[in-house]
C-alpha cells in the first residue's frame, strides 16, 4: 500500500500550487489587459502595416487612425519562451504518494509455497493475539524467510485450515504436522504495524528519543512530530530491515546511514509487540531474527 504524503511532501505541493496559479493569474491579467488597450485605442493586435521605411509590422496603418496613438508607443505584447519549462503541482485534494520501498505494508490477502529444511522445520513461531494468529519470529535464513514471511504477518491459514480462533500451540501443530513440501499459507501483512517515511534535518535528527527500540519521546518542531509518529510504540524495522533486538547505538547508525534525506520506519504499539514476544529471550530475537532486506 502507497504511504500517505508526508507533511514535506504536503507543504512543497502546496508552495508549488502557489506558484504555478499566480504564473497562470499573471498570463490571464496580461492578456485581458492588452485586449481592453486595444479595444480602447481601436487598435488590432493583429493588423499590419508597413512603416516609413517599408518594412511590414504588427499594427494597423496610423493614417487610417488619425486621432489614434502611435502603434509604435504600444507596449509589446509578452511572449513565454518556447522552451520555458513550468513546475506543476497535483490539483488540489490530489494525494502525492511516496513510491514503494522494501518492506511496504501492502493491503489484501497474499498466498505463500513454503517448505521445510533437512530438519524437518520451517523456521517460523506463531502467536495467538485477538483471536488472530501472528508471526512472532522468523529465523534467518530458514525457509519461512525465503518464503517472504516476516514478523507481525497475520497467518489466516494453512494448508486447508483456518487458523482464526486458534490457540498458538494449535497453530504451531498444523506447522509440524504439515508436508514437507508445498504447504500453502495465506497472509495478511503487518496489519498491526505502521510504515512512516520521516525526513531528517540539518544535522541527521528524525525526532525521536528511543531506549531498547521503543519510541520515549517525540521532538518538537521535528519530522517524526509533524507525520504523527506516537511514542509508547516499538520500532520494528528501518528501511524495511527488521532491527528487533539491536542496540540504541546500531539503530542511529542505521538511521544515519539511510541514503538521502529520508528515513523509513516501521513501528509497532508496545502492548502488540510485548505480547508476541513475550516467549522469546531478547537474545534469541538479537540471534535468530531474519533480517534480510525484502524485495520493494
């Protein structure tokens, strides 16, 4: 699913839109200006004549206007550039959205092939959360991962099972007890999970304070301040790889390190997050998590 503009992006349209409507006032006024002077002096902008030294101009002749002024005290008509170039903005109540990048929550329902390792496993833990049933950690470089699951999906089925209303331990038997090859599994991505595309300042600051991936504080005036971004939620993947696990530090290197000016954050409410990892060391997630980047 397409991110909803960012408030940037909301204000430059806007100053564009600005500019292109006083571009189009100016050519209107121009226009209508012109047509009433020569209205008034009975001129025709699109006569012509020739002057005292035979040369074929824009006018109509002075002799058969004697009471009329000169063509040549006429101010000149304006002529744009062929080859001016103007910026246009989308009309207005257009949504400007930002392209797609890795990791991009995406409505509906996808259907994923998986298969087992030579160990019998797929790779995979589920939850249970409101009756619903959710990735809680795929280990990296299993099959789960090369399938294209990631944490926080929503499983909604296995092979031919629902698995709504089902407990984890159920959830996770349908796993076991599944062929080695060939298991079909439906998906719904993330729908917990919120994808915010922030835009640093001057010195590389997004607005955030974290402690242990968790969003503490929002700073005023800032990128993360003026896209909504809440605190009390966890930050679960930048630019679309998942950073469940790591340090403070590594997670503003990365931030850092994001080319251009603009950051991808993936964020989670703390209570959704505690509950689907609530089983899982911290050591294990910082281990076992994949991490690998996913296709746009």
């Amino acid at each position: 699913m397409p991110l909803y503009p960012t408030f940037e992006d909301v204000k430059v349209a806007d100053i564009i839109s600005e500019q292109n409507k006083l571009i189009e006032e100016s050519k209107a006024a121009g226009a209508e200006s012109y047509a009433e002077l020569a209205s008034f002096m009975g001129l025709s902008l699109t006569n012509f004549h020739y002057n005292d030294r035979g040369e074929l101009i824009p006018g109509p002749d002075p002799s058969a206007y004697p009471n009329s002024v000169s063509a040549a005290t006429c101010p000149p008509v304006p002529v744009t550039p062929p080859n001016q170039q103007v910026c246009v903005a989308q009309p207005p109540g257009a949504v400007v959205t930002a392209k797609m990048g890795p990791g991009e929550i995406k409505q509906g329902v996808r259907k994923i092939i998986a298969c087992k390792n030579e160990k019998n496993k797929l790779g995979v833990q589920l939850r249970a959360v409101d009756n619903g049933i959710f990735v809680a950690l795929v280990q990296d470089g299993s099959p789960a991962a090369m399938a294209g699951l990631r944490f926080g999906d929503q499983i909604l089925s296995i092979g031919d099972k629902v698995v709504s209303c089902m407990s984890s331990s159920k959830a996770m038997d349908l796993i076991r007890k599944a062929p080695a090859n060939n298991i079909e599994i439906l998906v719904r991505d993330r729908p917990f999970e919120r994808t915010i595309l922030l835009h640093k300042n001057s010195s590389g600051d997004i607005g955030l304070t974290i402690h242990k991936g968790l969003i503490k504080c929002i700073h005023k005036d800032s990128s993360a301040a003026r896209n909504g971004v809440l605190i009390n939620h966890q930050i679960v993947e930048i630019n679309g790889r998942n950073v469940m696990g790591l340090k403070d530090k590594d997670l503003s290197e990365l931030i850092g390190l994001s080319q251009g000016q603009s950051v991808r954050i993936t964020i989670l409410p703390l209570c959704i997050y505690d509950h689907l990892v609530k089983h899982l060391s911290s050591s294990q997630v910082k281990r076992e998590m994949d991490r690998s980047l996913p296709d746009a």
